[in-house]
C-alpha cells in the first residue's frame, strides 16, 4: 500500500503564475482532505472532498483558489495567480470514512518567488 | 469557536527523562480528539484517538489520556527517535474537519 501520494514535493512558481498540486489518497479510501500549513502556524483546513463532489469548501480562500476529485484520477488542488502569501505545506490527507484518523500524504511545499 | 492549545510549544528532554504534553480544548460536543506526530519534511502520523472521558490508549512509549478539557501525551523514557512535532486535533462543529493545535515540538538528547 503506497499510503497517500503528493506530488511535486516541491513547487516553485513566480508570482502570478499557476499552481497545480496533486493528491492520490490510499486504496479504498473515497475521502480526501486538503490542509495548508503555513510557517509557525498550525495545520489548516481548506477543504473536503469526496469523488465528483466538493463536500465542505468553507477553509478555502474565496478566490484563486479550487479544488477537484474527478471520478477518474488524482485530487487536484489549484492555485491561479499565486501570491507570497501563498508559500506553504499543503496536506493532503484520505479517509475510508469511517473516523477522523486520517492518512497524510508526505505534503507539496509551494514557494512562491 | 473551537480552539485547541497545545503547551508547551517546545520541549526539551534528556534521553529516559519521562514527561508530559498538554492539548486543551474548546469544543461543543467532542467527537474524538486525535493525536499525530509529525517529523520535519512529512506528513502527519497518526497516533491515536480518544472519544471519552478517561479513556487512555498506549503505543510503546506513549501514552494519552483524556479529561474533559485536555488531553495528555505521557512520554515514559523517551529516546532520540520520538524527536518530533506533536500535533492534536479535534472535529469542528458536526463538520469532517479537523481544528489543529500548533503542536509541541520535542526534543529529546541521548
């Protein structure tokens, strides 16, 4: 079992550009979570996925930012236009649904220049 | 609001040196309080959840138990290799979604 796939582990990007970041939750698990993590701050909720549909959205900045889990493939999340601010962790984590003890992916460290 | 604070936000302990790391909580009907350990460069671990009121759950040398207001992570004889942030968390709300302490970073020296 390969755990929670996050990739690239490492994301550069200027400012105004785009970024794509990609999660593939564990086998079996139909629940995926995006969390950001910024320096010195905790773990942040940005939003819950389940296949095809956007449960929970309510962490995620109103604009720039969007988030997908097609039925076929990868959770996307994306960032339009990225800002400094934007530089973080960002967390993927999946479920199977059945309690909170989620499984983390390994994370996307964006930096924004 | 929810809130979680872990304290301290940095501990340092000699190896065996036993000791203990606090997350208080504010939240209206608990649904779990869950611990992760999280080293530099990764993800979250999971650790353990508790749902109840002295409930207690054991993993080697850990140890975390739960009032109604906080929860303890018991080291008992720490080594080197439990070096790591600290993280705990509870669900917002009726919500899936997890409010995070900042953690307790641990430090331990052979």
């Amino acid at each position: 079992n390969a755990g929670v796939m996050q990739n690239p582990r490492h994301l550069v990007r200027r400012r105004g550009q785009e970024a794509r970041l990609r999660c593939s939750p564990m086998k079996g698990h139909s629940h995926v979570y995006w969390y950001r993590q910024l320096p010195e701050e905790g773990l942040k909720f940005m939003v819950y996925l389940q296949k095809e549909n956007i449960i929970d959205e309510s962490g995620m900045p109103k604009e720039r930012f969007s988030a997908e889990f097609p039925k076929e493939g990868p959770s996307i999340l994306r960032i339009q236009q990225v800002v400094r601010g934007d530089s973080a962790a960002y967390f993927c984590a999946s479920s199977d649904g059945g309690d909170y003890g989620y499984t983390f992916g390994s994370g996307t460290r964006l930096t924004v220049v | 609001e929810d809130q979680v604070t872990q304290s301290p936000e940095a501990l340092r302990l000699q190896e065996g040196e036993s000791s203990s790391l606090n997350c208080s909580y504010t939240v209206s009907g608990l649904r779990g309080l869950f611990w992760y350990r999280q080293d530099p460069g990764k993800g979250p671990e999971f650790l353990f959840t508790l749902y109840s009121a002295g409930e207690e759950k054991e993993k080697e040398r850990l140890k975390a138990t739960l009032t109604k207001k906080e929860s303890f992570l018991h080291i008992t004889a720490p080594k080197p290799e439990d070096s790591a942030t600290y993280l705990c968390a509870v669900p917002q709300g009726g919500s899936e979604k997890l409010v995070f302490g900042k953690g307790t970073k641990l430090t331990v020296n052979p």
